[in-house]
C-alpha cells in the first residue's frame, strides 16, 4: 500500500436516503480531514445509490466513491468486504470511519481482521494524536461504566466505527464541489458464501423512537404488558414513543426493537421518561444524552436517580396514572 | 454435527455500577468485592444455541475458553448444562490481548480441533464490548460468518439464521462451516440440571498451550495486539437529581408535572 492519506467515511442509507449516521460521519470527517490538511472520501455501496452521491459532497465529502450495482442491494457480509477490501486498496485511506449499526457492526472487523489492521468500534470521540497522527479512539467499556482510549501504531487504515448520535453533521451546503468517481465491481462470487433470503420488517406505527423528541422508557418495574399500555397513553399525550430496557423485550412485553441501551437504539430526546428502571450503564448507554431525564422508581437508591434531573419516588401504579392526568391536563391548556 | 462455542469469562456485568472502580494508573479494572466472575452473557446464550443445534441435529459441542486461572465451578457451566468437552487456552502468553490476538488464538485452537460445522461466539463480550472476534475467527479460518443472530437452523449443510436489525430481522444462509454470533433475542439459556453438574464436576478440562496450538507466543496475548490502551478513566457524573415529593404518591406525581412546566420540558 502506498502511504496512507485522507479519511474514508462508509455512507449507509435508509430508503433510498442518507442515512443519518452517514451526515455524523461526515461531520466527524470533515473536522479531521481538515485538521490533517487530508481530504475526505465517501464511499456508498448498494444498488441504485449514485444519484445521492451529491448530497455527501453537499455534507462535507471531497470525492465520493460508488460502488453501484444490483449484486450489493441488499448488505451482505461477503460482497461489502470485498468491495470495502478494493476501495482500501485503491484510495489507501489513513483511517476509514463507519456507523456503529447492523452493517457496521458486521463489516468493520471483517474488513479490519482481512486488512491486517487495528478497530475500534462504538467510538464516541476521535482525536488526532499529534505525533504520528494515528487516530486516538474513545469509546464506552464495560457496558459504559468507564471510557477507554485506544490507538492503533504503524497499521493503516486505522478503522473505528461511531456511535449514532455522539457527532454533529454539518449544515449541507450545496455549492460545494466535488468529484464523483465509479468504482468497477468485480465480486469473486466463489468467495460469496453467504446468502441473503429476506428481510423481516416490524411496523412501527406513530413516531419512530429514534427520532422522538419525547420518550417514555419501561423497565422490569413495569411487570407485564398491559402496564406499558399506560406508558403509550402517556407518549402519546407527549406525541413521543415508547422505549423499554432489555428484560421487557426479552420476556416479549413489548417488540426487542424497541430496546434501548448499549445493543438496543441510541437516543436523544429533548424529555426521556425512565419508569421502573434501575438504570444499569448498558442501559444509560442509550439514553444518556438525553436533554432531562425524569425517574419514577420505587427504590430510592436506583441508579437511575443519578442521572435523573427530576424524579419520583414511589410506586409508578399509584404516580403514573395522576402524573399523565397532569400533563394532559397542561398540554391541552 | 461438531458445535465450536466460544466462552469468555468476564466481572458480572449487571453488578451495580457504583461498585465499578479503576486503577487510573495502571489502567485497569479493579476487582470489585464481591463480584465475581460469571461466563459473559451473550457467551451463555451461544452455548444455549450449540445445545438446541445439538437437540436437533445430534453432535458433539466443545466449548473453549481463553483465560488464566479461570475459576472451574463457573468455567465448567457450559459443561452442566449439556456441553461435551471444555477447552482452556491456558499461558501467561495468552494474557492481555485485544480483539485481534485473541481471535487469532482461538482460530488456532479450533483448527487444531480441526473438525467443526458450526462456530458460535457471543455478539460482543460484556466486559469490553468490543464486538470483533467472532468475525476475527471467520476471517482467520475463511469461513462465511454471520453476526448477531437469534435463531439458527442446519438443513443439509446450510446455517439458515435469523439476524437482528434495528427495525426487524433478516434471514441469512450460509454454506457450512460457518461461524454465528448470538444476541440475546435468542432467548433464554437453560438451567444446569443437578445431573449435568454432577456430570460437570467429574470431567476435567483439556488445558493447551502456545506450542499446542502452534502458535509463537509474540503473536499472541499483549504481545500480538493490534490495539494499544492508551488511557482507561471514567467519566464524571454530576448526579444532582431534583426528587419531588408530596403527600401522596398523586400529589407527588402532579408536582412533577407541573415543574417540568416550569422548568420549560414540556
Ligand atoms: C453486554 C450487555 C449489554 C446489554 N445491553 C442492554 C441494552 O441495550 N439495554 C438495556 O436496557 N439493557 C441492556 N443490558 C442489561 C442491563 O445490564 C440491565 O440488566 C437492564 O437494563 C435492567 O433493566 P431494568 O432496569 O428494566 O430492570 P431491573 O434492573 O430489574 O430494574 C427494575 C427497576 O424497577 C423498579 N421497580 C420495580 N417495581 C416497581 C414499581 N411498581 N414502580 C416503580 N419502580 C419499580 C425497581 O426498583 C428497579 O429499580 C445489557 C447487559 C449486558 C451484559
Ligand atoms: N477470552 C476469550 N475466550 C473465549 N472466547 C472469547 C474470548 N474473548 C472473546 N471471546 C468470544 O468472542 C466474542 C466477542 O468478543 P469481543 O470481540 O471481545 O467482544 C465473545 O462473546 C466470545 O464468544
């Protein structure tokens, strides 16, 4: 490989859009890019996906690379390490940074362990290491509990896969210029083993949790189904969703999509409800950056409270329902 | 069927996070009083695939763990729930890896088992999180992997899984041999009965070395990472939490209400 130069951002999308993610890591690119005078690359994989290759410029990419072609609709393992392993080899990039999600969670140490290079995965701060610009790699351990820096020495690219939501995008601007280049695909199909059959989809109805500015997230606490249904009484009151922590998706209360933590979704909103939640650090790993997070708990030493702003404690059978009585009754002033 | 699981063993995950301390300056965890080790969970949900592979299928699971002075009474689980045979990568070289050196290591044990149609590992190992090595053991050994499963099937040498989204699941396949990682939606792992512990305690584990493997030790364990610990801290948490209070829970409940008007959160 010839000396190793610039940022390699992969873009991911969700129906035939940029995915969020894609925007955070070219918001975490650009700053980088620019901090090394290096430019910063996209690539975007799949099938019909060069028409939005201008909305990456747009967001902070110099050259975006498509890898264009029906054989990659779908993420599958085998196919995206290829095409990854030949962009790497190509452009030779310093680092290459992709989204902590289903396809990068699967790629990234398949792509490290082929390229004979160092990950780290689930980063939430990235710096420059001023001697030797190797890439310093923060990220959650131990289910959250502590942070770990990490760098990777003589290896390149040096790959890190980012948590949703810990960077910024940057605002598009659409006169910014730059190039778009086509990769040629070539897929040694004898080295495909795997097989995508069918995707499975679950409806969300209302807003997605991911999105919601408000979120009403049940624990254990909550002791079966029909308690969550006073929980999507008072997110829907709030037009928000419902979240849970792990035991309620495991025990099939509620769908496992809608779990939120460390291996569930990340997510932000501006009010995050936690009821009957102890507040585990796999849990906060999800809900954290949440702008107020208000507590209802029966144990007054939970963990939660230490994240909490406000919080109540007592028995949420006896808080609840006079608490979504309440913000009705101020919503609808 | 030859079933491969891999299981670490880790500090209890779900021990409360105020017990959680580190060593600043020699960026490590400091082992808490009273929590001990336990078999990392979704390690336990892989073993609990191998086993529902074998009740189907038949086969022979072989579980091998990497770890120095792993405590035998939790190492030996997998073993009482129905396991046949328990591996330790045993060596001080062993010692300190990162994803890489330990991925490296446990593809060479499972090439020197040589006979394998199915390797499982956990999604991500609860201590570290790191999320890697089952793809590291697939990529060394160039078997097709599949990550983060909650249901597999064999059907005349093909892995049918189940993978999980964010907004659902997908079904994959892959030609045998092939290496799944599981999550938890795969359920519950099953109860040692007292049989199988008993059975448990009379089995010794086979304990291999570098040299067993045929590995040279700077490949392996701190030596052979790809990854190096530049710093290990935790972070601040200002936990000033505002607790409303009232008469009555109700009371309690539309005070809150109302100062999340105040405070303009709603
Ligand atoms: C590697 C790993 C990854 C994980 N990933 C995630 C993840 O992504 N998301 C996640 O959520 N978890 C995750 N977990 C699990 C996590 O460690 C905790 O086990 C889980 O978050 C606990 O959920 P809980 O707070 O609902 O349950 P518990 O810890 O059992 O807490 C229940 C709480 O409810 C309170 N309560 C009970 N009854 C009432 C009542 N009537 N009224 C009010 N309060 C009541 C109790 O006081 C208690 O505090 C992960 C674990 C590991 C090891
Ligand atoms: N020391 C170890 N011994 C056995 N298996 C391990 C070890 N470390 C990691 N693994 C396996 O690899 C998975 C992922 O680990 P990690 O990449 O460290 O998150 C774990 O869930 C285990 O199945």
């Amino acid at each position: 490989m010839s000396e190793a130069k610039g940022i390699l951002i992969v873009g991911e999308t969700i129906e035939e859009k940029i995915a969020p993610i894609t925007a955070e890591l070219l918001g975490c690119g650009r700053k980088l890019a620019d901090e090394l005078g290096e430019p910063l690359f996209g690539a975007l994989i799949g099938s019909d996906v060069s028409g939005i290759a201008q909305e990456l410029i747009a967001l902070g990419a110099d050259t975006v690379y498509t890898a264009d072609n029906p054989i990659l609709q779908n993420y599958q393992t085998d196919t995206y390490t290829q095409v990854m392993e030949k962009m790497c080899k190509d452009i030779s990039p310093r680092y290459v940074l992709m989204g902590q999600t289903t396809i990068g969670r699967d790629l990234s140490p398949r792509l490290a362990f082929r390229l004979n290079t160092g990950l780290s995965t689930d980063c939430v701060d990235l710096k420059i290491d001023p001697q030797g610009k190797g890439l310093l790699q923060t990220r959650p351990v131990y289910g959250g509990n502590a942070q770990a820096i990490f760098a990777v020495e003589n290896k390149y690219p040096q790959i890190a896969t980012i948590r949703s939501k810990a960077f910024s995008p940057l605002a598009p601007d659409t006169t910014r210029q730059g190039n778009v280049i086509p990769v040629a695909i070539e897929i040694d199909t004898s080295k495909v083993k795997t097989k995508f059959v069918r995707k499975v989809k679950e409806e969300v109805t209302g807003v997605k949790l991911e999105d919601a500015k408000a979120v009403v997230t049940g624990g254990r606490g909550i002791g079966g189904p029909d308690g969550f249904k006073q929980l999507e009484e008072l997110a829907a009151i709030l037009g928000g969703a419902v979240g849970a922590t792990r035991p309620p998706c495991d025990n099939a209360w509620v769908p496992s999509t809608w779990q939120v933590g460390l291996t569930g979704k990340i997510v932000t909103p501006e009010l995050y409800i936690a009821v009957g939640v102890s507040g585990a650090s796999q849990h906060l790993a999800g809900c954290s950056s949440a702008k107020n997070i208000v507590a209802i708990n029966k144990d007054p030493d939970a963990n939660i409270f230490k994240e909490a702003r406000f919080g109540v404690v007592g028995d949420y059978k006896q808080v609840l329902p006079a608490f979504t009585q309440k913000i009705k009754s101020l919503l609808d002033k | 069927m030859n079933i491969i699981v891999c299981v670490k063993l880790i500090p209890d995950p779900e021990a409360p996070p105020a017990s959680f301390k580190i060593d600043t300056a020699a960026n490590k965890v400091i082992p808490a009083a009273g929590v001990s080790l336990v078999i990392s969970p979704f390690d336990e949900q892989a073993v609990e695939a191998a086993l529902r592979l074998k009740d189907v299928n038949g086969g022979k699971v072989t579980v091998i763990s990497l770890g120095m002075g792993l405590p035998r009474d939790v190492v030996k689980k997998p073993l009482a729930m129905g396991a046949d045979e328990l591996i330790i990568l045993e060596d001080p070289a062993f010692e300190g890896g990162d994803s890489w050196s330990t991925a490296y290591a446990l593809a060479m044990a499972i090439k020197k088992i040589g006979e394998f149609d199915v390797v499982l590992c956990g999604r991500q190992a609860g201590d570290w999180d790191a999320g890697q090595v089952g793809s590291g053991i697939a990529e060394f050994l160039g078997i097709p992997g599949i990550t983060i499963a909650k249901k597999i099937e064999v059907n005349n040498g093909t892995a049918v899984v189940e993978r999980v989204l964010s907004d659902g699941y997908e079904v994959i396949e892959a030609v045998l041999p092939a290496l799944i990682t599981v999550s938890n939606e795969l359920g519950e792992p099953r109860f040692a009965a007292l049989k199988g512990i008993m059975a448990a305690a009379k089995k010794q584990p086979v304990i291999w070395k570098p040299a067993d493997i045929g590995v040279e030790p700077s490949k392996l364990g701190a030596a052979g990472r790809a990854t190096k610990l530049v710093k290990l801290f935790q972070p601040v948490r200002e936990g000033k939490c505002e607790i409303i209070e009232g008469e009555n829970p109700a009371e309690a409940a539309e005070k809150l209400a109302l100062r999340l008007r105040e405070a303009k959160v709603i």
